[in-house]
C-alpha cells in the first residue's frame, strides 16, 4: 500500500489522519432499520425511481422493515401484492444485517434460475451502488473471504444462497437471520417444506433467530404464504379518508370506472368510493391518505393479539407508483384472457378459490338410510376397492345394480405391515366372506381390485399377493393421470419375484373416474347412478369419501383441470373408485342379474304364500331352516358372470374360511 506523506507534512494532515482513524473505531450509531436504510441505501439507476430511499413514497415499508430485529419479534409474514416494494424491503434487513447488525444470513428463492436472477438484477447492483456495502462485502477471488454464487462473507457474517429444488444447498445450513422470498413458488423435497426446514435449522440460535417470507398467494388452501398470514397476527394497512375521517383499507370492489353503451370500457374514468360516506377518491386523493394514514392515527392494525409473529397483507391499490386506470386495465387484460387468477393472486394478493365438482359431506350423512338387509334387494353384483396404506389395508364392499346404482355395503381397515404376510392372510379372509341379500341369498364378493401404488417395497408386495388370483377375479390397479383415459385399460405384464409367473397390472384412468365417480355422489335421487349409504358411517367415513374436488386451474390463460386434496386422508374416496374399477373389468350384466333375482324372490313368495306350512313342515322334517334351497339357488345366481351363463363353474379348493379369522379385522368406518 502506497502512503502520501504530504498529508503528514502539516498539523492538519495529522489531525484529519487521526480522525478518520477515529471515525473508524466508533461504533455505528443506534438507528432502527428503517432510519438506517434513509440514510445509507441507495436505489440503482434502472429502478422507477434511483436514488437514496425514502419510506414516505411507501410508508407501509417502514414498520414490517423495524419488525425484522425487533428482539420481540421471530417472523415477520409478507402477503404482499405486485409493486408494492417487498423486494426492496428484504434487501433492506439484508443490507441492516451486513452494515449495522452483523449476523450471518441465509437467502432461498424458488430455484437456481431465480436466485441468479436475484443476484444479478437485485442484490449485486444494490451493492454496487452503495459504497458502504461494497467496502465491507469480500472481494471476489479475494484471499480474505468469500464472494460467490453460494455465499458472500463480510465481517461478523456470511449471506448464504439456497433454493427450494436442490435440498442439499438447505442441508448442513443454519443461520439467525434467513429470507425466503416467493414461498408460494417452492418446490416440496422428500424431507417437507423448504421454508419450515431453513426455520428448524436456525432453532439453535433461540431468541436472536428472525424469518422473513414473503410472497404472493397462489391456490386458496395450498398457498404457504396466506397459511403464514393467518398464522400471524394478521396486520392490514388502514387509510384516512379525507373527506368524512373513516378508517379503512383498499379493497378493488370499491374501485369503479365507466362504461359506454356499447360495451367499451373506459380505465382511464377509474375512481375508488370510500366505504364510509360514498365519495369518489381520484389517484390523488388515494396516494395521499396513503402517504398521511400513520400521522393521522391510522396505519398497520393487527386482527389478532401479536406473540411473536407479525404477518402483513397488502395490495396493489397502495402502490404509489401506479395508477388506478392502469390497474383497471391490467383487470381487463387478465380476463379478456380468461386469467383472472393471476390478477387475483399477483395484484390483489390474495388466494385463487377454485370452482371445483365438490360434494358436501353433511348432505351425504343427510342421505344415509337403514338398510333391510346386508344387501338391499337392488344390489345385485358385489364389488371390493382396496387401498394400500404402509400400515393397513382399507376396504370397501359395493353393492351394484341396474344403471350402476349403488349401496356401500361394508368397510373395513384391516392393521398390519403390507410387509408381511398376516395381513394378507387377513385380505383373503375378508374377500372370502358373504353378504345376506333381502331374498335371503349369501353374496360374495364376485370382483376387486388392489391398489399397488406406493413406495418400491410395498408395490412389491402387492404385486406377490395379486400373483395368480386373477381367476379369483382379484386385479392389482394402478391409477394414471391425464383426461381422456378409459376407467380402466388392457393390463400389462409386469414381473413379480425372480422365477414367478408375470402379474397382469390395470391402468386406471383416475381423473375421468373420480369425474364419474363424484357426478354419482352428487345424484339427489335414487335411481340409476345414485349412491346409497348405511347409517352405521361415522363422519371421518363420509369426509373421506368427500375429500377430493375437481378444479379448474389458468394456466398462461388456459385452463386445465385437475384433482385437488381438500383433507390429507381420503381413503375412502380411493376405495370407491377401484371398487368401481372391479365392477368396469367385470362389466357384468346387471340387468339379467336384477331380473333373476327379481323373478327368484317372486317365486318363493308365490310358494311362500300357497305352501307355507307345507314348507315348514318339511324344512323341520329335514332338519333344515326355512329357505336354505331359495338361498342356495339364488346364491348361484349371483356367482355367475354374465358371459359364463351357461358354462359349468369349477369350484375353487381352496378353503376360505379361517378359524376366528374375524377377530383380526376391525369393522366399522375408517380410524
């Protein structure tokens, strides 16, 4: 390092030497960050307005900027809409972190491709344009620290980089102060949520640990970010209106504008009504009650009690850098798009709510009768849906009859490790059983299907239990996504153990079976396609069965339809859907089954009513009970596949039946 000695050729060269060697001994001044950011970052040129920064232009900035290291404060939730500076409110802490409040940071974006994008556009030219930032940043290449695309160090800290879709840049890491920016956008890992991960690694650093997410919304249910608000203490911006002094926020159903005869919309007239006495606010009159709602006692208010965690929502409307007319016609772009979501989400900041195929669980448990008998006198083929789980098997038995109309008729949650072998002894115990009819006849189960989705263990497992009981009509399913799909396709041979015969896998086509399977929830009346259901559900049985809907989604303006989890079981549903599988790979005729049973059940009571002590007489006299020979003809009735009518059937060998095999299963509805 070169030295100029002239400075030290005079008293005042020494004196002003020993003054900046002073100044850089005393500690930086106590300033909060807000303060600290209106004195020392400046806005790069390209921004809509360069240049040192100034909280006026955006008051509401200030507060949740002061929350980041507030010693009472641990999270601070951003629910914020577009150009409403979020953005520069976290490179704000992260700058407050680095200069005045040295701690290690760590940043996430949603992938490597945003977070590059972050540093180069955001972070770097920040730095760049702030020379107090730049001094205490490494230099690249430098030998004293680090300076990088995963890490840039300064002194008493490092800023750390990580993105929701490679786990491995979150594994290992931990810091006191961490930013995750676009949340909604993150990708779920095998290991959970991104942002609960970061957050559980800094645990070690207790009180002095501070997270800050922002985000805008996405899917109403799904988006972490409005799960966050709500977690909060809920704070929304509150505004003065000059004219009768009421108190309140920006919504968009108060925004209004003209519109010709014609059709044509005029953005241009765009006004906001106040809620309290109707007068129309002009740009103007918006900026400055946004600009004057914290000296006139207005500002953030929270909707909850605040212990620790202060979430924020705001929208575009607060946005002094945009104009009512251009947010009125960002409205109408969207919709002439049919993209009302990204406006909703991006600008409004706030969840897109589906319009989805749903039906309400109350109204089913509404509908739920007292059946005659195990299998009401419509049911006339019975089916099995089985649904994998890595502890237990779930089963539902089925009744159908003419135009598909069905009756729940049984359902089970059989315990145990697909893993081994009990219980699957079980499953064939459950599948092997019989179901009374209202004629008197002992119904088996005549088809079902098993669920072979699953982690590579368990498919195995499945796949060796379906391994040749295909002429027991038993079928190993697996569902696939996609419109346009049959219920059910051709089967493929996939191979099951080394040295064992090839198991024959069905393809269900979930999504246009779920389609049909919830439209036949939804039928009011009984009749063809209508679902029946016995009183002895309870209400988890019911929420299951309901715990899918159908929704429409806008992708880049085109919709696309897809299955959405409204609870995190839904078993039930499942099971009904490969219970309808089983009935579709059969396809049985069931109106001639319905008129054999129809014209079997007229018969005995003809003879019931001419013969009926005739008939006891001789059950007595036989020592049998009465309508034993109705139940086992009609029985075989019901065996018989309708493309086997008139074909001998060869009996199975195998004995079913299993000493107290009933007392492994736990009847009832789902647990």
């Amino acid at each position: 390092m070169i030295v100029d000695l002239a400075q030290f050729a005079n008293a005042r060269g020494i004196a002003t030497a020993i003054r900046k060697a002073q100044n850089q001994l005393r500690p930086p001044p106590d300033l909060k960050p807000s303060d600290w950011a209106e004195k020392n970052v400046k806005i790069p040129i390209g921004n809509a307005i360069p240049g040192m920064i100034r909280f006026d232009n955006a008051p509401y900035q200030r507060e949740p900027l002061d929350m980041l290291f507030n010693s009472e404060c641990s999270r601070v939730s951003l629910m914020w809409g577009a150009q409403v500076g979020k953005t520069m409110l976290a490179l704000c802490g992260q700058g407050y972190a680095i200069a005045q409040d040295p701690r290690s940071q760590i940043m996430m974006q949603p992938s490597q491709g945003d977070l590059t994008t972050w540093l180069e556009t955001k972070f770097n030219p920040l730095v760049e344009a702030n020379d107090n930032l730049t001094d205490l940043i490494a230099k690249p290449r430098a030998r004293d620290g680090v300076n990088n695309q995963r890490m840039k160090s300064y002194p008493g800290g490092f800023l750390m980089f990580a993105w929701s879709g490679s786990p491995k840049t979150m594994r290992g890491r931990s810091a006191p102060f961490i930013v995750c920016d676009e949340t909604d956008g993150y990708e779920q890992t095998n290991e959970g949520n991104p942002v609960n991960l970061l957050w559980q690694r800094a645990a070690t650093f207790g009180d002095q640990r501070t997270l800050l997410e922002i985000s805008t919304p996405t899917i109403k249910d799904e988006s972490h970010i409005e799960k966050a608000f709500e977690a909060g203490d809920q704070r929304r911006f509150y505004v003065v209106c000059h004219d009768c002094g009421e108190h309140q926020t920006l919504k968009w159903k108060n925004v209004t504008w003209d519109r010709q005869e014609d059709g044509t919309h005029l953005p241009e007239t765009a006004e906001y009504t106040c809620e309290g006495c109707g007068s129309c606010w002009n740009d103007g009159h918006r900026l400055n009650a946004i600009r004057k709602a914290e000296s006139l006692g207005a500002g953030w208010k929270a909707a909850k009690p605040f212990r620790g965690h202060a979430s924020y929502h705001i929208n575009e409307l607060y946005s002094t850098m945009r104009k009512l007319a251009d947010i009125v016609q960002s409205f109408l772009d969207k919709k002439a798009l049919n993209d009302l979501q990204t406006f909703v989400n991006v600008s409004l900041a706030e969840t897109w709510e589906e319009d989805g195929e749903k039906v309400d669980s109350d109204g089913l448990i509404r509908r739920a009768e007292v059946y005659k008998a195990q299998v009401p006198m419509g049911g006339v083929y019975l089916t099995a849906g089985i649904d994998m789980q890595e502890d237990r098997l779930e089963v539902e038995t089925v009744a159908w009859g003419l135009g598909e109309e069905s009756w729940s008729i049984d359902y089970q949650v059989i315990w145990g490790d697909p893993l081994q072998d009990d219980i699957w002894d079980d499953l064939d115990d459950y599948l092997a059983l019989t179901f009374m009819h209202q004629t008197g006849a002992q119904m088996t189960i005549s088809s079902s299907c098993l669920d072979t989705g699953g982690r590579a263990g368990y498919t195995q497992a499945a796949y060796d239990y379906a391994r040749g009981k295909q002429r027991r009509k038993l079928f190993a399913v697996k569902g696939v996504g996609g419109w346009g799909r049959p219920v059910v396709s051709a089967p493929s041979r996939k191979k099951s153990g080394k040295g064992q015969r090839k198991v024959d896998l069905f393809t269900v086509g979930t999504d246009e079976t779920k389609s049909i399977v919830t439209k036949r929830l939804g039928i009011a009346k009984p009749g063809p396609g209508y679902s029946h259901f016995p009183t002895d559900r309870d209400k988890e049985w019911f929420e299951q069965l309901t715990g899918e809907k159908l929704v429409t989604r806008y992708i880049k303006g085109f919709p696309v339809r897809e299955w959405h989890k409204t609870r995190d079981r839904n078993e039930a549903f499942d099971c009904r859907v490969y219970a309808y599988t089983a009935l579709k790979i059969m396809n049985p005729n069931l109106k001639r089954l319905t008129e054999r049973f129809e014209a079997e059940a007229a018969n005995d009571n003809e003879d019931e009513d001419s013969n009926e002590n005739e008939e006891e007489n001789a059950a007595s006299a036989s020592g049998d009970t009465m309508g034993t020979n109705r139940v086992r003809r009609v029985r075989k009735l019901a065996e018989i596949p309708p493309e086997e009518d008139d074909k001998p059937k060869r009996q199975s060998k195998r004995r079913w039946s299993r000493p107290n095999s009933r007392n492994r299963l736990r009847r009832g509805g789902a647990r």
